[in-house]
C-alpha cells in the first residue's frame, strides 16, 4: 500500500530534550516535505527536499533540522525543543513534476503531535 | 512569500445547506490544489485546478478557478455530515514548486 509514515504519532517532552520525527514514504516520490499545522494557522512548511541531499528552508524554518540522505527517509531533527514547538506536524510527500504548469498531489503521514512542556 | 488568504475561517450549516470556501490571492497563480482533512485525520488530495475560468466537478463538490487565476472556490451542494472537516487550497505561482496553503475553512454540518 502506498503511503507516509511518521514516528511516533504522540509525543510528549521537555525543553531543550533533542527529538527525532522520523518520516517515510514507499512511493518512490522525490519530493517531500515538513508542516506543521496550528490552530487558525493552516498548515505552514517548515522544510522541504526535492532530492537526496538536496533541502531548503520553508516559511517557519527556525529550531528545526532536517537531513535527506536516503530517497525514502526524511527526518526531522528538534535540536532543543521549546515550548512554542508543541504544534500537530505533517509529513508530505510527491512525485516531481515534468512541467511547470501541473503538479503532482501531496500525499500526506497521519501525523505527529507533539508537546514539549 | 506568497499570500494566500482563504474564507471563511469557520462555516457552520443544518444538513443540506450549500456551502462555499473561497481562496484569494493578490498574484497570478499558476495552479491552485484543494485538500480534505477530516477530524483528527491528515489533508488528503481532492483536486487541482490549472486553467483559466476551469470548473471541475466531483459529485456534489465544484470547483472553479477565476479567469484572471487570482481566485478560486469550493462549492459543496446539498453537505451531508460526511463533508465536516477542514478544507485547504494550496496555491503556486511563479513556476514556483513550493505551495502556500491558505489557512482552511473548517465546515461543520448540523444534522
């Protein structure tokens, strides 16, 4: 079955304790991609990749770190956790499209939700 | 970045009520997708929309795109409580691979 997943799905913790979301996805898709979603806030990106080895900062980079060694796999990194981090965080993932015009669905991970006391 | 404004924030209706949510942007956008999320569940993919005045429909869902792709709405004919939940547009322009999501339209449906 195709599909993102994410580890764990809850997650309570403490500031400044260092983190790991963990974040795959068997489609093959070289896109993808981190959110996370706050009340009245919609779902704002924090990073993306569009390749191995390849990242970028999204809108609400700050206190986050990702890595994309592996298709497959893309982690995000809380170095030291804060409060204001306690958000709901998505996963996306998608093919690359050939043109500029269409472009292919993200397919989203149930998500993550975490607090950080 | 690019701003996208998506209302109304919160849309309250008695089943069978029509409902719309409608997304605006002060630039061209090259397309325009629309995402479900279900209570407690994830934004899943409804539709994308690319041309110029396009309306796509999908049951009792239709979809427009504005003429000069500076806009877009959802349409939802006749909710039913299957319909409550979170609806996001997810614009690019540009030739811009990156969306920005509007902040979504929460539907809930009284039965």
């Amino acid at each position: 079955e195709a599909q993102v997943t994410q580890n764990p799905r809850y997650l309570i913790t403490v500031t400044g304790k260092k983190l790991t979301v963990t974040c795959s996805q068997n489609m093959n898709h070289e896109y993808m991609s981190w959110y996370r979603q706050d009340p009245g806030l919609g779902l704002r990106q924090i990073y993306y990749s569009m390749n191995v080895e390849v990242t970028d900062k999204g809108d609400v980079p700050e206190g986050y770190k990702v890595s994309r060694k592996e298709k497959r796999n893309f982690p995000l990194i809380l170095e030291s956790p804060s409060p204001n981090q306690t958000s709901l965080y998505f996963c996306a993932s998608s093919e690359m499209s050939s043109g500029l015009i269409e472009y292919n669905e993200q397919f989203f991970g149930p998500g993550t939700r975490l607090t950080v006391l | 970045g690019q701003q996208v404004m998506q209302i109304p924030q919160y849309q309250h209706v008695q089943e069978g009520e029509d409902f719309t949510t409608y997304c605006n942007s002060s630039t061209t956008l090259s397309n325009i997708q629309w995402y479900k999320q279900r209570p407690g569940g994830h934004p899943v993919f409804l539709i994308q929309l690319v041309k110029s005045g396009e309306v796509k429909k999908q049951k009792r869902l239709t979809f427009q795109f504005g003429e000069a792709k500076k806009n877009s709405s959802l349409h939802i004919t006749a909710t039913q409580t299957t319909d409550v939940g979170t609806y996001f547009c997810a614009a690019r322009s540009g030739g811009s691979y990156i969306p920005t999501f509007g902040r979504g339209t929460s539907l809930i449906v009284h039965p």
